[in-house]
C-alpha cells in the first residue's frame, strides 16, 4: 500500500481475539478464528480518495482471497466511511470485483 500516491504509513496488527487473551503470535493468528490479520492505512484523502483506496487495497489482496488468513474486512473509521465501504462493496459486487465477504465492520 505504501507504494500507492496518497498512502503515508501502514502498520500491520492483529484484531478481534476474545478479551481475556492477548494477542498471538503471527503462526497463531494464521491458525486462530478470533484473530485477523489487519493493516491501518494512514493516507491524504487531498491525493486519494476512500473509494480508490478500496480499489487499491482490494487489488493488492485479489491474488490472496480465498484463504481464511487473507479474508478481507473492513474497519470503517467513523459513520462516513461506514457508507462509502457499504457504497463501494455494493458497486464492487454488483461489478463482481469482489464476493460476499469482506463485509464492513
């Protein structure tokens, strides 16, 4: 994502687990169903837009899907992007860019 004009940092991490664990380690997220993988993606939306971050990140991951590990989420910060994730999902699998997952959270 780094790569992409607009993007200024990414950090990897880990989401979701139940509250009384901490976070795995990476063989342990590959092998878990409470914890994902996740990047945040910091980015100036005067270069990109939020949709054609989507198109970026969704582009970069197609040759992923398909394995539990690599199941694309979205983290919505805040009600607007929340609609333009929703947005852009409906669009994206009406064009059948992507499937029934990565459904916004």
């Amino acid at each position: 994502m780094l790569s992409v004009p607009g993007v200024s940092s990414t950090m990897a991490g880990y989401s979701g687990g139940k509250a009384s664990t901490k976070p795995p380690s990476y063989s342990g997220v590959c092998a878990s169903r409470d914890w994902v993988e996740t990047v945040r993606v910091t980015y100036d939306d005067d270069i990109i837009t939020y949709p054609e971050l989507l198109d970026a990140y969704f582009e970069a991951q197609e040759a992923k899907l398909g394995s539990r590990q690599y199941a694309p989420i979205i983290f919505a910060a805040g009600e607007e992007q929340m609609v333009e994730s929703e947005a852009w999902l409906t669009q994206a699998r009406e064009e059948q860019r992507v499937g029934k997952g990565g459904i916004p959270a």
